[in-house]
C-alpha cells in the first residue's frame, strides 16, 4: 500500500524506524535507481550495436574492443547491482528492510539514504572488511 509522500520528503530520526512513509521513500528510491540504471544500459546496447564497425586501423581497432569490453565490464557490475535493488525491494515487502543482516539492528537512515541497498549496518561492515582484510592479508 503506497503512502502519499511529497517530493521533499526525507526519513527522519523523529518518526518510527520503517515506518510506512519511510517504506515507501526507499521503494521509490530504489525504483527509480533500477530504471535509470536499465536505460542506461538499453542506451549502451544500443550504442553497442550502432559502433559495431570496422575500423581499418589497428589501433583504432583495439581502442574500441577495450572501449567495447569496459562498457561491458560495468554493465555486468549494474546486472548485479539490479539484483541486490530487486533484493532490497523485496526486503521491504517482508518487512526486513532497514535492519543489519547480522545482528538484527536498525541500519540507519543516512546509511540507508546513501546506500539503499545497504544489507549491514556500518559497524558490522566495518567487522566484516576487517575480517576480510586479515584474511586478504594471510
């Protein structure tokens, strides 16, 4: 059930932790987030598929497969990216958006307004890249 919000409206530490209106201030983020990543990506398919000439120079020739290969290096990242946004949007129909994966806490809402798709909240981010740069290190 959509809430009616106003464009200006910001989630605050004043109201209940995911509340309605809160809910819906991220789902709608979250959309918006997932359109504009897939006309990007449409806009790239299409540039793709239009800059699929030629070129006589080798040089030129190798400039655009890297070129060609970046674009789709990023693409692969925004395919998984549209799947944690498909993740988060989900959180928020069950009721689990908003609270770390690991120790069941409010992740907070500027983290959350920064990184929507947030699953941790900072400190048991900051305990998993501690935990993964003392392995790394090993």
């Amino acid at each position: 059930m959509a809430v009616d919000i106003d464009a200006t409206y910001k989630p605050s530490e004043d109201e209940p932790f995911m509340n309605e209106r809160q809910r819906d201030y991220f789902r709608r983020k979250l959309l918006v987030w997932k359109e504009d990543i897939l006309r990007e990506s449409r806009e790239t398919l299409t540039s793709l598929q239009n800059e699929n000439e030629n070129h006589p120079d080798i040089a030129d020739r190798a400039s655009s497969e890297t070129d060609r290969a970046i674009e789709l290096r990023a693409r692969d990242r925004q395919r998984k990216l549209i799947a944690k946004i498909d993740s988060a949007l989900s959180r928020i129909e069950d009721g689990s958006y908003g609270y770390c994966e690991e120790t069941g806490e409010p992740i907070g809402l500027k983290r959350l307004d920064a990184r929507p798709i947030a699953t941790l909240s900072i400190e048991a981010q900051e305990r998993h890249e501690r935990r993964e740069r003392v392995y790394r290190d090993d």
